[in-house]
C-alpha cells in the first residue's frame, strides 16, 4: 500500500499548529459567551473551589506549584474586586478559560510526523515480529512488513473516501495506553493524515510516549479537573477544531476499560462536539459540513496492563481510581520486557474499522449518505431545523448525542474480533464459575491453581456447545471471529489460547497440563482470567440454551 505525502495530506492540522493562538482565543470567546453575569460568578467561584481541591492531592508537584501560583493569585483579584466586581469576574472568567485552553491546545510538528511515520514501521516492526536474532541484526537495516502482525480490516474504503467528503471522529474501543500509538500507526498506513486526539495529561509526562504525544497533534485532557468551566473550555476546543476539518480521535469510555470489557456506556462530553460543528458546519455554508463518526475495534490476545486495570477494578469496586497513573504502561523497562516477550510468539492484534454513523447514529453509505431503517437517503439537515431554520437546541442535541452513544456501544458489540484467548477464558471461568457456584465473584479469584484443575474432557463437554453457539453467532453477522476461532477444534483452539496468553503475565491465566495420565487445564491467576473472560460477555454463550 502507497503511503501518503504528508505534504498534502497535513493541511487541516498544519494550519491548526500554525493558528494556535486564533484557536485558542475562539475557544475563550465561545465559552465566555454562554454564561450571563450571575453565571459568571457562580463559576468562577465553582473553578476556584473544585482546583483548590485537586491541588490538594499535589500528584504533580511542578505542575501544581504552577497551577496554585496561578489559582492563588486569580482568588486574591476575586476578593479584592471592590466596585467593578462584575468586570472583573467577567475578566477572571476568560482568564480561567485562556488557561485551560492554553493547557488543552494540542501542538504539531511535521518533522516529528515524518520521523514517527519512518521509524515505527521500522522499529515497531521489529518489536512485533516473531522473535530471531537476525531481528538484531537486521533491526535498523530493513524494514519489516507489520501488516502480518497488525491485521486491519472492516470498512477501510469507506473510511478512506469519507475522510475526503467531510470529517471524521475515529472512536475505538481502549484497553492499552498502546492503543494510540497502533491507530495512528494505522491510519498512517492506510493512507490518511494525521489525527487529533485527546490524551489523559498524565501521558504526556509518560517517558515512552510523551515527546510524539507532544508534537503529534494531541490535546490534553485532565481528568482530575472537575469543575464545568473546564469541561465547556474542553468541549469548545474540540468543536472548533472540527469545524476547521482536522480528523480527531475520541476514546468514548473516557479511559481505559479497568475489567477487559467493551463500554457498556459512553461519555456524552465531547461525543456531543459532534453535532455541534456538524450545525456549525451548515450555519457557515461549509462546502463539507458532514461529520462521520467511525467505531473501530482493536483486538489484543493479552494486554500489558491488565493486571493493574483489573485490580483496581475488583478493588472496592465502584470506587476504583479514575486516573492511574502508575501502571505498567508508564515504566519503559516493563513495557520493553512486553515486546520483548511478545517477539517470542507469532501473536497478532487486530483493528476492525466498522461501518461509519452519522451524528445522529443512522449508518452511512460508502459515498457518505445516510440512511434510515429501511436503507433509505435521509436529508439529516431537517434533523437541526426548527419552523425551517438551521439552528442549535441544546435539549434536542443531547438527546441526539445520547442516542449517538447506544449506537456506539451495538456497533462495538457487532464490530468485536473474537479472539481464540478471549473465547477460552470465557468458556473455563463460566466453567468453574458453574463448577463452584459462588453468588459473589469473590471467592472465586481466592481459588488455588490445584482448584481450578479441570481435566480436557470435561472442559471440552461443556465448552462445545459454546463454541457452536459462538459460529452461530458469528454466521448471524453479530461478531467476527479471528481465523483460529472459525476452527471446530477445540483443542487447535485451546492451544493458541495457552500460547498467546503465555506470552507476557508471570502468572499465567491459563497452562496446559499433559502427563501421563491426563490432560488438564490450570488456572494461575483467576483475576487475569476473569479480566479476558470479560471480552466475551453478551453473547448469550452461557443461556440456558446453550449450557446443559
């Protein structure tokens, strides 16, 4: 495949980088616009209250004191406001905004672009082909096919031509801090320019992806920041930057998943940026108004962090850290012991570009149309009209945003990979979850690997049944398998499981184990288990129909 000119393909986010301050100075005139006086101080007085206690927690003690310095002298200017209280907080509110924005704006530099696009097929390659020593050798000397190990697939014309007729928002599912470096290697090779996307700030100090993050056009997005003047200063920016056409990449779980599964619901915030700049798109007569929203699907047999993301979920769960910022993705030597160890094996990654949606969730055609339920145009203008006039409703929106959301959340669901390691790890927790019928889940990470022994016969007897139910499921077009799992044999099945979930955890969710008397399966890890288990639930494998 030809890989794109990025001369003429970086135009959107060139002038982005090039425009910063008008970006950034829109963004402080829209915000300020949707607040009245009274609302001015009421949030002014929100933000100082809700930074007061984030700075509290001091988990960045440099960007703190900076931070306080700054929130410190903006609570002195409020207290001290005498007679012209109101000019001033109208001015303390923009300057609130102009701070956030100046934080939030991504930067680009083609340079870095064209060093990044050059080096990660060559050394990301490397990383994840099959381990050899001539992989040493050759390692800065020849470049490596990476599209044997990361497979893309789906709707990838549509995708293309689309990205030519208006503007896209990439939303894919996220299980790894490693997610954004394979779609922007993705997008790099199926042709396509570079994308926006907003990044959790605590990356931005990570030492593995920090400098591309920093120069590839990537916004931040601080999550410990609560309070809504942020929130609308974030939303703001990310429209404005639809608007002037540059691609974006939203994670719409807001992070990544803690527990291995898909999204079950999505954050509205800026999902919503959406129909706004498609509305704002009309209101100025842009010659490409249309917004598609993409939902991609990636894939991974196991996946770096997955023993910190399931802990912190099962850890009084429902209070789990919203931000973790200590995971294995931010320590570069145990993120290159896990390439190291992935060289070993032959295991793949997938990316399943779906079918796109419009803002309003109704499926589009390859040129772009959308359609109705019944595979009709739809004139989706008339959607943002009222008594015949083009115009915002933020009521209306949001429940189009909401809609938008549940239809991001099927088209996951129906875009699933299924992988021989997701499938496996379904199939023996349900097993020993019916074997040992706990009502809480609890107990059942406590078992020892001698308790989750299971002979191969009786895993297959209860398995086969799922896995017929699963190729029905996959004929019906409710999900795609990866080719091993298409396979009736189960025990070709199993083992690709055992070796791709060998690859990487010390304790292993899954062993076989033959000797001469019989083969069974062992289990020495059952939170691990449990969190790719997770991949596979809402398929009905284990209804009444199908487990006997």
């Amino acid at each position: 495949m030809s890989k794109p000119d990025p001369s003429k393909h970086v135009h959107a986010l060139s002038d982005l980088n090039r425009d910063r301050a008008a970006v950034i100075d829109e963004v402080v005139r829209r915000t300020g616009s949707h607040f009245t006086p009274k609302q001015m101080e009421d949030i002014v007085t929100d933000s100082l209250f809700w930074e007061r206690k984030r700075l509290e927690g001091r988990s960045d003690p440099i960007r703190d004191a900076l931070d306080g310095a700054f929130w410190k002298d903006l609570g002195s200017q409020l207290l001290n406001a005498g007679p012209s209280h109101e000019e001033t907080v109208r001015f303390l509110m923009k300057k609130i905004v102009r701070h956030h924005a100046d934080e939030i704006a991504g930067h680009y530099n083609d340079r870095v672009y064209n060093i990044a696009t050059a080096a990660v097929p060559r050394g990301m390659g490397w990383l994840l082909q099959a381990f050899s020593w001539k992989s040493f050798r050759n390692l800065f000397v020849e470049n490596v096919d990476l599209r044997r190990k990361i497979h893309l697939q789906g709707e990838i014309k549509q995708l293309q031509n689309l990205a030519k007729k208006g503007t896209v928002i990439l939303v894919p599912t996220h299980f790894s801090n490693l997610d954004s470096v394979l779609v922007g290697w993705a997008l790099f090779e199926l042709g396509l320019p570079p994308f926006c996307y907003g990044a959790g700030l605590n990356l931005f100090t990570n030492p593995v992806f920090g400098f591309f993050m920093n120069n590839l056009g990537a916004y931040k997005v601080d999550r410990r920041k609560k309070h809504k003047l942020y929130k609308e200063t974030l939303k703001h920016y990310s429209t404005v930057i639809l608007e002037r056409g540059c691609h974006s990449l939203f994670f719409p779980g807001g992070g990544r998943s803690r527990n291995g599964a898909f999204e079950k619901r999505i954050k509205l915030g800026l999902l919503s940026t959406a129909i706004d700049a498609y509305i704002a798109n009309l209101l100025s007569q842009k010659a490409d108004p249309n917004i598609y929203i993409v939902p991609c699907v990636i894939s991974y047999h196991f996946v770096l962090e997955a023993a910190t993301l399931i802990d912190d979920f099962l850890t009084e769960q429902g209070k789990s850290r919203y931000i973790i910022e200590d995971d294995e993705s931010s320590k570069p030597k145990v993120v290159a012991q896990f390439l190291f160890n992935f060289l070993k094996t032959s295991s793949t990654i997938y990316l399943n570009f779906g079918q796109a949606i419009d803002p309003f969730g109704n499926l589009v055609d390859a040129e772009g149309v959308s359609l109705g339920a019944q595979g009709r145009p739809l004139d989706i203008t008339s959607f943002v009209r009222s008594n015949g006039e083009i115009c915002h409703n933020p009521q209306r929106d949001q429940e189009y945003t909401r809609l938008l959301g549940e239809k991001i959340v099927q088209r996951y669901k129906k875009e699933n990979i299924a992988l021989t390691s997701h499938f496996i790890a379904y199939a023996y927790f349900e097993y020993l979850r019916q074997k040992f019928g706990p009502a809480d889940l609890f107990p059942l990470f406590r078992l020892s690997e001698a308790e989750t022994t299971v002979s191969y016969k009786d895993f297959a007897a209860f398995t086969m049944p799922l896995l017929e139910h699963l190729h029905e499921e996959h004929q019906r077009g409710n999900l795609h398998l990866e080719p091993a799992l298409r396979s009736t044999e189960l025990r070709n099945i199993l083992e690709s499981a055992e070796r791709n979930m060998g690859v990487y955890h010390t304790k292993r969710p899954l062993k076989l184990i033959r000797d001469s008397e019989r083969e069974s399966l062992a289990c020495e890890d059952m939170k691990l288990l449990f969190y790719y288990h997770n991949r596979m639930e809402g398929y009905g494998l284990t209804s009444r129909d199908v487990v006997k």
